[in-house]
C-alpha cells in the first residue's frame, strides 16, 4: 500500500436543502441512515475529473510519476461515456503512456473487486504498479423526485497507489486475502432502469431498500469470516474495519454480528453518504490522513452491492 488520495466535489448538499425538494426530513434520514450530507458533482465535475485527482493524491503520496505506473483499475458505474472507459480517460489525464487502464463493473462492491483484480495482476508479475480507483456520480442516475433513494447516495472518488515488493518477516504487507462473491438472482432488488442495448438511456437508481438491508449483514459477515478463516486472524487481532459507507445501521450491525469493537469501526457515511464503488477508498483516505490507519495495521474492507455483489479483502498495510 503506497499510497491513498480522495476528491469530492465543492458543493455539500445536507439533509435540509433535500427536505426543501422532496417530502422528508433531517431527522428521518438521520435516523434510518446514519447520513447527515453528501456530495453532488457540479458543471465540469465528472466521474473521471473526481477520479484523477484522487489519483494524483494518491501518487504524491506514493512519491510517484506518472513513468511509475502501469496498470490502472477503475471501478465505477457512472463512467463519463460508455466508451472509451473512464479508465483509459484518466490514464491520458495523468500522462500514463505505458500499460492498461480498464473499467470493471461491481456497482457498490466494485473497489473490493478491482483491488483484488489488480493485486492478482501485480503478484503474477504482469505489472509493478497500479492505480486502483473507485469513482462515481451517482447523482446523475438518481430521480430526486425518488425520496427513498435520492436522500443516500453521493459522489466522490478515492485511490490507491499499490505496488509489487518482495518483503520478508512474520508479517507480510499488501493484500492478504479477497473473497468475492456475486449472485445475479437479487437484480431486480437493485438496479438502473435504463442501458445502451434495453432502453437506449442511462436510467435512474432503482432500490427495494428493505430487502436490501435484509440481505446486506449476512453476506457481508459471510466474506469477512472467510477472510479470516483463510489467514488465522480474527476480530480481536483485527485494527481497523473499513466497511462500504451505505447505510450506519447495516454498519454497526455487521461490527456487531462479528464482534469488532465500534472503535475499530472506520465511518464516513454520516458525510458522504453512499458513494457506490468510491466509499471505501474515501474511507480509507479520511482515516490514513486523520493517523488512524498507519504502516503495519491490518485492516479489513468490504461492500455489497447491486447485482448483488459483494466481497472482502483483508490488507497489512
């Protein structure tokens, strides 16, 4: 792990500006979500404009030029265009000229599968270094007329810089284990009415929010006792919970169910809301710069999402 950054765009949008729209209020959101504002991108704000500067964060932290990277992951599912992937459009704004840069498509789960892709991708020895990027404007698929969905979700982007080292010593560093799962029998619970090849359009956010949740916290721990169970290590040993910032109340029942301690519990959602495939790398961006996450901590990440999809991954950092 060499390196995190984040971008959101300028403009906050808090409950009460949403309560002046749509029939709901600060408390009512508050109550069932945990989520207090959120980010909503602006003219000239894009998923790839968000993305690249998280990226950039990313590399300066990392001590990186752009001759240093040659592998770029982009999970998201609002790219800029339908194609050229969002990846390949941030590959040229940063002046990468070397390597792949592609999309992968794993709706709220999607930074949990494109760090395992990429960390699979670096251990094979097909490449040295990566940009891992979860990037989304999911404001733009939302109907703000909708306020069962509209009042969740935010934009924003986070990255990480990772790169291949050969290290020794009791406790390896980097990615430790992934577990990903996905079952396409749960799409109507969660999904965009639109597309290029059904519609014709991009579509609007579709949610049935209670099944959701009663699906969320028992796939969620499924992955995460995996991912224990694959390296010996459990809640106690565990520092730091990084759960995808949907919903604090699937959260803190997740934390629960495993029995981590609520200190070890990483959350942003109260001030970004549901950030889809960019919730977890803001997350992790926020605690590292904040000195919570630090070299040697092990650190557990995880997210559900539409399809359903859902996974783990468990990081020395």
């Amino acid at each position: 792990m060499a390196g995190v950054g984040m971008a959101l765009p300028a403009r906050a949008v808090s409950n009460e500006e949403l309560a002046a729209r749509v029939d709901t209020s600060d408390e009512w959101i508050v109550q069932r979500t945990g989520i207090r504002q959120r980010y909503v991108a602006g003219e000239g704000e894009t998923t790839v404009s968000l993305g690249t500067a998280a990226a950039r964060a990313a590399m300066a932290q990392a001590g990186w030029t752009a001759a240093d990277v040659d592998l770029i992951v982009v999970a998201t599912s609002t790219p800029d265009h339908t194609f050229p992937s969002s990846a390949t459009e941030i590959q040229a704004a940063l002046g990468v000229t070397r390597g792949v840069a592609f999309d992968l498509q794993a709706v709220c789960s999607g930074f949990v599968f494109a760090l395992s892709t990429a960390e699979k991708f670096l251990v094979s020895g097909a490449n040295a270094r990566a940009l891992v990027i979860g990037a989304e404007t999911f404001s733009r698929i939302l109907d703000w007329t909708d306020r069962t969905t509209c009042v969740l979700f935010g934009d924003g982007a986070g990255a990480m810089a990772i790169e291949a080292r050969r290290e020794g010593g009791a406790k390896p560093r980097g990615v430790l284990t992934a577990h990903l799962r996905s079952d396409g029998r749960h799409r109507d619970k969660l999904y965009v009415d639109g597309g290029p090849s059904t519609t014709g359009t991009v579509g609007h956010l579709k949610m049935a929010g209670r099944e959701v949740f009663k699906h969320a916290v028992g796939m969620v721990t499924d992955v995460v006792v995996d991912a224990f169970a694959a390296t010996g290590e459990s809640a106690d040993t565990l520092d730091w919970f990084v759960p995808h910032q949907a919903n604090e109340r699937i959260i803190d029942a997740s934390a629960e169910k495993l029995g981590i301690a609520a200190g070890k519990v990483v959350k942003t959602v109260a001030l970004h809301g549901n950030t889809s495939a960019a919730s977890i790398p803001l997350a992790l961006a926020t605690a590292v710069a904040d000195g919570r996450i630090k070299r040697g901590d092990l650190v557990m990440v995880e997210a559900m999402g539409g399809g359903f999809t859902w996974g783990s991954a468990l990081i020395r950092w």
